[in-house]
C-alpha cells in the first residue's frame, strides 16, 4: 500500500497526466492517480506511479 505517500503532496504537485497535461488526484481506494481531464486513472505499483498512457484505465464520470 502507498500509505506513505497518501500521496506525496510535492510529488502531486510536479505530476501530471502525460496524455492532457492537467492535474492528478490521488484516489486511497484504488491506490490510482486520477486524471479528471483525461478520465484516466494510473496505477500505483510497488509505491511507483505508473505514468504510462497504455497502463492506465479510463474511468467513469461516477469515479
């Protein structure tokens, strides 16, 4: 789990999703960081973002 990062504030700032650019949110119950601009959301594997448009899964407007 990722708890030390309840994601990094620092490392949330200087992020950003690859495909649109704009701001990620850390979501605690998926362990993913959430892009609202691209409807992605990128895994988190052994405490390292997965900042890989490919390995990402698109979400849902309800997400």
């Amino acid at each position: 789990m990722i708890n030390y990062l309840i994601m990094d504030k620092y490392l949330l700032d200087i992020l950003v999703c690859p495909k649109s650019g704009g701001k990620l949110n850390y979501s605690k119950e998926t362990n993913e960081l959430i892009s609202k601009d691209s409807k992605l959301a990128y895994p988190i594997r052994d405490n390292i973002p997965v900042m890989l448009i490919q390995e990402a899964r698109e979400i849902t407007i309800d997400e």
